[in-house]
C-alpha cells in the first residue's frame, strides 16, 4: 500500500509518503502555528470581516485563524511533527528532501529533531545561498539545515535528473523499482544557472513517483525555466495522476505544455488562490479537480496493493 499525505501547513509545504516498502519520505517541511498574512486578507474577503474587527478581536486574545473558524472555516493547520507522531509512531523518516533551500519549506527542522524523529538520508542540492532572516527563529532553522547538509547526523545526497541508487529507485541487489522515485530536475545546466542569477527555484527538485499504474508528480517550487527543460526531456512520459503544483500554485511556477503533457486528474495547491498570482484556473483547463489544502485541509492519497485508488480530505 501508498499513502502520500498533503498536509495543510499555511504557507508553505509539506508532503509525507508512506511507500508500499514501508519507508517514509518526507518532502519539505513547515510548521506554522498560524495563517500567512495573504491567507489572513484571502479569509477575511471571503467572510467579510473588516481589518477593524480583526484587529479587536487580536486584541482580545483571538487568533485570525480562530476568528475564521467561529466564521465557519472549517480547516486547521497541521504540525508536520504532531501528524508523523499520531499516525506513525516510533517511526523515522528515511529520506528528507529538501526540494530547494527556501526557508518557508524548512522550518521545522529544529523541531523534528527535538522530538526525537530521526532522519537517516537528507537529500539537498549544491549552493552557496545565504537567506534574509525574518526572525531569530528563521536564524535558527538555517543553522540546523547547515548541520544536516554537514553529514555528521545523516547521509547527504547531492541527486540530480536521471540520478539511480538504491532503495528510491532501486532494490539493492541493482534490480529497478525500489520506492519508485524518478528524479526529473535539476539539472547540472540548470543549478549552475541558479548560481548565476540568483534565483533558487532553478535548482528545486521535481519528482515523479510511481506504483500500481499510478503515478505523482512533486513540482517543489519549479519555475517555468525548470518545466520547459522537463517538458522538451521528458514529453510524453509525463502523463500523471496527481501533480503537486509547484510554487503554491502561482503563475511563477505554471507552465501550460508541460501541465498539456501531464494532464493530471487531480491538482494539489498547497496554500489556495493566492491573488494578482494564482493560476488555479489556469490549471483547471487541463486537471478535472484542483484541490487547495488552505480548504480542504490534509488531503491524503491511497493505493491499496490490488492498484484500486482513493483521494480524502478533512473538508469534502
């Protein structure tokens, strides 16, 4: 069996997998204990709540996400540690990927290590960026990514499009399968561009996950650069399921011949419309559903060991 949870973490990501191996992949990480302010103004529009009654409210002790909820929204954010401790205890994570170093799909790793969750593989990518900190706690996040990128707690891979090793795509005997993981970016071209301009979201990982007939793919926070490289590689091969869209579902990382060749059934967004940048109509013209956390909440995917699949979220 597969299991692959889209959890609701605000702005940010988070993808759990439990593969048919028993293995767990984790993708980013984010644990936000309140709304985004985009979210926040998002929320306030669609329940008419003015910035003066916010700001009453705030004053009285109540969170934004609480006064939304007395509203009528119906979702919670997760803490990605809370949710692998109530459905997977005593387990580690086997693989952490970090699709690019951005810090809103990084923070968490102080905290996942506090609680005593082992991460025994650490996939990362090369570079030299160095972030703007928002608070002392942002600080402290970077200085624990630096620690596990170090190698002294767990194996660091450095992986790029086409790369093969055991247990994600392979069994350790060399037979193919393993986790079912294909790497489809970045490139070398594409991360040395990244270093070039500046721009990180080039050297993001894009992934595509297979089982049963089924198959998913992770677009990290790949940008229209990453997609045409993919889509002119890749082609036909792209035809997927389940695409989780890249960069929260914004125009920066909508590509159409790329979304034309993966024609997705189901499109996960793991924030919600994100205004004067939100391409979920754009999605809509070539995915039957698109799903945003921000109201559906946790969305999670099953493929039971006969290949029947199901989709579930908090809020149908």
């Amino acid at each position: 069996m597969l299991k692959i949870h889209f959890l609701n973490v605000g702005h940010g990501d988070c993808t759990i997998i439990k593969h048919h191996s028993g293995r767990i992949t984790m993708i980013d990480i984010n644990n936000a204990t309140d709304l985004d302010e985009i979210s926040i103004e998002e929320l306030s529009q669609n329940y008419n709540i003015s910035l003066l009654t916010r700001t009453l409210m705030e004053l009285s002790g109540i969170t934004p996400l609480k006064q939304f909820q007395t509203a009528g929204y119906k979702t919670n954010l997760t803490n990605p540690i809370e949710f692998l401790l109530a459905n997977y205890p005593g387990e580690h994570i086997f693989r952490f990927i970090l699709t690019h170093p951005d810090l809103d799909h990084m923070r968490g790793l102080a905290a996942l290590r506090s609680s005593g969750i082992k991460i025994y593989n650490f996939w990362d990518t090369k570079h030299d960026k160095v972030p703007e900190f928002q608070s002392k706690s942002d600080e402290d996040e970077w200085k624990e990514y630096q620690d596990l990128r170090s190698g002294n707690r767990c194996t660091v891979l450095y992986l790029r499009q086409g790369s093969q090793s055991i247990y994600f795509n392979q069994e350790p005997k060399g037979i193919p399968g393993g986790d079912g993981i294909e790497i489809l970016a970045p490139t070398p071209d594409l991360i040395k561009k990244a270093a070039e301009t500046d721009n990180y979201n080039l050297l993001s990982y894009v992934l595509k996950l297979t089982y049963r007939g089924f198959s998913f793919i992770f677009g990290g926070d790949a940008d229209p650069d990453v997609w045409e490289f993919i889509s002119g590689y890749h082609g036909g091969n792209l035809k997927c399921s389940v695409l989780k869209a890249s960069h929260h579902g914004r125009d920066s990382g909508y590509h159409q011949e790329a979304l034309k060749l993966m024609e997705p059934e189901y499109t996960i967004v793991s924030v919600g419309k994100k205004p004067e940048s939100d391409a979920s109509n754009k999605y809509r013209q070539y995915s039957g559903n698109v799903w945003s956390t921000r109201w559906k909440g946790n969305i999670t995917l099953t493929i039971d060991d006969y290949g029947k699949g199901t989709i579930d979220s908090e809020c149908n």
